[in-house]
C-alpha cells in the first residue's frame, strides 16, 4: 500500500471533520481537492473520542470503495450509528477528536494456531478473528493503548467477535492481520 503524505492525512481529517460538520452541525458539505489516493479503494475507520473516551468508531476492513467516499460515510457511520452509543448532537461535535486509520489489505496467517501469538506485532498489527458466522476486529492502535501483549490483543479480538478468549487457537477461527496508517487530530 502506497502511504499517505502528511497532507493527505490532513486533508483525511478534515474531509471527516467536514462530514460530520455538515451531517451533524446543519454546516455546507465541504468542497475540498482531493489528490488521486483519495480515488483508491481503501479500507478505513474513523474512531471519535471525547476526553480519550470512545465515542463511536466504524470503517471498513476491505477495500470496497474510494478512500474518500469510505472516510465520509465511515464518520458518518461512527457518529450515528454505532451501537455502543447513542448518536452524536450538534453540541458534542466541539469536543469530538477525530482519528481516521487508513488499512491494508487484511491478510490470512498461515501456520499453526497455537504459533499466532508469536506472529502479531503489538502496535503494527490489527487483527480480524473470523469464524462461524461472525468476527470482530481491534484496530493496531488499541493494543498499545491498553498495554496488551500479542496474548491479550487476540484474546479480546476474540471477544470482539462474541467468542471466549483464546478461541484463536482453535481450528476453524481465522487470524487476519493488517496494518493502519493513524492520523489524528491535534484537538
């Protein structure tokens, strides 16, 4: 995957800023230019937080559409339709701070499960557990924010997903790795 400059993850920011401003705060849809990466199908997330709370997160693993379109429709998404919370109001939007985390394609691990552990990188790796039906993912960044190990990262990606700890070490669930390029905002 190609990185993005530094401005491009400053427009990135402002693009998501500029959405929920105009969905949320009643503003005009931002008119930005935008470089050709934009025009790339990318898998992105937008996390919001407030004071280091999350406040809604939501993107797409896989590459799916332009990176522009996923980043306007992954904070919308993350503003109003996370289940953990309840929609974002028009007062919240001065305290929100905005993380957009631009992905690689997610990647199968080959070999054993019992030698997963030994292959996840804490703070370069996000991981996907997939298995009967269901899956969840946790984006590179949490794992350092909370201190984890490789042990616990996939531990509570498997309870992400609705599974018990440890289910990674089972035949029949999948590991995916990815990486993400974060930026955010100085707020």
């Amino acid at each position: 995957m190609n990185l993005l400059s530094e401005d491009e993850g400053r427009r990135a920011l402002r693009l998501a800023r500029g959405t929920l401003d105009h969905v949320i705060g009643n503003q005009a849809k931002p008119e930005m230019v935008l470089t050709p990466v934009f025009s790339e199908k990318r898998g992105v997330f937008v996390t919001l937080t407030i004071e280091g709370d999350l406040r809604g997160c939501i993107g797409f693993p896989y590459p799916v559409m332009p990176l522009g379109d996923a980043i306007a429709e992954a904070a919308t998404a993350a503003a109003l339709q996370d289940p953990r919370f309840l929609p974002v109001k028009k007062r919240e939007l001065a305290t929100i701070r905005l993380e957009v985390t631009v992905l690689t394609v997610p990647v199968v691990m080959d070999g054993a499960p019992m030698d997963r552990p030994a292959k996840v990188i804490v703070g370069k790796h996000g991981l996907i557990i997939k298995g009967r039906g269901r899956s969840g993912l946790l984006l590179p960044q949490v794992a350092t924010e909370y201190g984890w190990n490789a042990t616990e990262f996939l531990d509570h990606t498997c309870i992400k997903a609705g599974f018990p700890g440890r289910c990674w070490d089972t035949q029949g669930v999948e590991v995916l790795t990815f990486e993400g390029q974060i930026f955010t905002e100085d707020r």
